[in-house]
C-alpha cells in the first residue's frame, strides 16, 4: 500500500486503464451473459443510497420501507399478496435462504436430521454451495427429453428425510420451465416444502403471459409453492448485486431467526449482516420507471430475438438443443465441436458460453443485443463454416 495518499485525479487516470479491459455490454459482443447493462436510473439511485445499512434498518426507516414495497411489488406478479422475504445479492444467496428455510423448518416440526434436497439436473450450482454449506444431501432427478425435470422420479426419490423439492423456472443453461404445478401437487400431497428457482424467468415469464405467451405456471398461485428466488439483476434490470427472495409465510423467515445485539433490529433472519440498502432502492425505482408494460415489451423484444436467431441458425445447418421457452438458445453444428466453436468464435470478439448439459454453445438473448448485433454474428458464423469448408 502506498504511504502518502494520492491525488483522485492520479487514482481515477490509474483506474481508467483497468476499465478499458473490462467488457461493455453496449458493443453487443456479450452473449453469454445473463445479466445486462443496469438501467442508468437505477445506477443514480444506486449511488444516492449507498450509505443506508438494512442490517440496522433503525437508523434507515426510509430504505427499510423501500425493502418492503419492492419485495410486496415483486409479490404482485407472482400471484402473492402479503410476501415476506428480502432484496439479497443475487440467486445464490436467495437459494441458500429457502433452502435454510426448509431445512429448519423441517428439523422444528418433523424432526428431520439427515436433510435431503430433491432438485433437478438442470438446477443452478449454487446449490451445491447450499449442500455444502447447510449440511445438506442433494438429490439430484434426471430431466425429461425436453430437460425438464422427470416428476415420476421426483415422486420416486421422495424419502423420510425430504426437506425440500426444487423445480427451475427458466434453467441456467436452457432456459426451460419445470412442470412447477405438478411438483405443487406432489408438495402439497406429501407436506413437502416446495422452492421455485425463477432467478432467470421471474423477471419475464409473468410479463410474457401477460402479452399472450402461453407459458407454464410457475408461481405462489400454486398453492404447494413455499418459496420463489427472482433476481431482479438478471432480466429486472437492476445493478449488482440485486436477487430476491420471496416467502409465503412469515413462519418461514422466523425459523432463520438470530438475535442481533447492539443493532436496532431485535433479529435477523438474512445471511448477511451489514447490508446494502441501495439495491433495494435501486430495484424499487427501475420497477417502478418500467412499470409492468415496460418489462412486457423487454421481455418481449428478448424472444422477437431469440425466435429470429433460433430460426436463422437451423437455416444455416446448426442444431438447437431444443425449441426455446425463454431467451436462451443452445446451438451445435454436426461438423464442428463445441469447444472449438466456442473458441473460433471468442477469437472472434464473440462473448459467448457452453452449456455443460446437454454440450452446446449457449447463448442469451438479452436485452444489450439486438437484432443488427445478430446479423453481425450470423455473418461470423458463415465465415466459420467457409474458412473450415462446411456448409
Ligand atoms: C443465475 C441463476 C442463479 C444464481 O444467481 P446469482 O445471481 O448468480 O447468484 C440461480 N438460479 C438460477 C436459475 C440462475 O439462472
């Protein structure tokens, strides 16, 4: 560390240089990414409220009230009136606290010791930070032809020492939706806490119904659903580090319950202690500055995208994985590896991801990519199939 303080012209000319190096999403080249430029509303509240700590909610009643109407507005299109539940960093720390949740619950009322977690091959990875780090068993469901979750053999695996049942409303990797009514049903039938994972589609799925999709319902309307992770940082347009989580009942927050000392708060029932309140506020304002209709058309123009790159690549001889349900489109060629492609097309300029499950290049559409950007990247891929004489 230096000892004599620098000049902030000094620090921000060092910092420039750094910058530079990092990725814009505005260029269009990032296509593996399901997060997206912040909304620059949502970046100015950001900034105004970064001294509000929600660990010690006392002293920032303002943003505390904030916390709660955004949670209550998300609660709105997830078919839940009186939500309870936090703005949290991201869906991994939404998903640590459900799957707490469960597991403390069931060990108050049921005894269970030896938790076990059914979740399907599709869920996201952290997860696994879940299992490792609340001393759970995961068990893990093969998917279906469509990668979504089997319900027999989630039926099937249903134990004593079931805590909990995991369903995917919009997969990491794919984008698919489980079949989240008949995992209520079966939640519902063996007392079993059910936990919706919608980091990904919970910030879409709700709009495009709204506009005539006819996608699967995923939401606290199903009665068995206890919890749902939604990440406004993804398809919400938020800053990072902004996920959330939403209980049915208050029951399920106070099982998490911690006396907090020295803090105005009495307890605490987050991971976190310390907390930014500024992304609460900065989700509370983006959400209200799009409004239901802004987030329909978002969602929108992702698919209007998705659907023209989905159709363009089959034109073109590759394969998709499977027909998109959101915006996520994973493609092969027969006469290329995965690997390479992805590697011809990042020394390309071209941002993209794999997908481990199925293999395939993964691409999501979101809303810093447009339809010119496609054109470009269409035209890249056709250069690829010339250079290795493929067609
Ligand atoms: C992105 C994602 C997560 C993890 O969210 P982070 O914000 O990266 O912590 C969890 N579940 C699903 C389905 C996701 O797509």
């Amino acid at each position: 560390m230096n000892k004599e303080p620098l000049e902030e012209k000094e620090i921000l000319k060092n910092l420039a240089k750094y910058k530079i190096k990092d990725s814009d999403y505005s260029h269009g080249r990032i296509l593996g990414s399901m997060c997206t430029k912040a909304d620059p509303l949502a970046k100015k509240v950001f900034h105004d409220f970064l001294d509000a700590n929600l660990g010690d909610p006392g002293l920032f009643k303002g943003t505390q009230f904030l916390e709660e109407e955004v949670i209550r507005d998300i609660g709105s299109f997830l078919s839940l009136n009186n939500p309870y539940g936090n703005i949290v960093t991201g869906g991994t720390e939404a998903n640590l606290m459900a799957m707490r949740a469960a597991r403390n619950l069931a060990k108050n009322e049921k005894n269970i010791i030896n938790s076990e977690v059914i979740i399907p091959k599709s869920a996201h990875f952290s997860f696994k930070k879940a299992e490792d780090m609340l001393n759970l068993k995961l068990i893990e469901i093969d998917l279906d032809e469509n990668y979504k979750v089997n319900i027999d053999s989630v039926e099937e695996n249903l134990s004593q020492n079931t805590v909990a049942i995991v369903g995917v409303a919009g997969t990491t990797e794919l984008g698919m939706i489980d079949p989240i009514e008949d995992l209520s049903k079966i939640a519902i039938d063996n007392e079993v806490y059910l936990h919706v994972d919608a980091a990904f589609g919970g910030f879409s799925i709700p709009f495009l119904n709204d506009i005539g999709y006819k996608l699967p319902n995923f939401d606290f309307s199903l009665e068995g659903v206890s919890s749902i992770t939604v990440d406004p940082h993804k398809m919400g347009l938020a800053p990072i580090p902004s996920g959330g989580i939403l209980f049915r009942e208050k029951k399920y927050l106070d099982v998490m319950a911690v006396e907090s000392p020295y803090l105005t708060s009495k307890e605490q029932c987050t991971i976190v202690g310390t907390r930014l309140g500024a992304p609460a506020v900065a989700t509370w304002a983006i959400m209200k500055h799009m409004g239901r209709k802004g987030y329909c058309e978002l969602a929108d123009e992702c698919m209007i995208n998705t659907r023209f790159l989905a159709d363009a690549l089959k034109k073109e001889g590759f394969e998709l994985v499977t027909s998109p349900e959101l915006n996520i489109v994973a493609f092969n060629h027969p006469k290329i590896a995965t690997d390479d492609l992805a590697q011809i097309l990042e020394d390309n300029g071209w941002m993209v991801s794999s997908s481990s499950y199925p293999k395939a290049i993964r691409i999501v559409l979101m809303g810093h990519i447009n339809h010119s950007h496609l054109i470009e990247f269409l035209a890249t891929l056709r250069e690829i199939k010339n250079s290795l004489n493929i067609n």
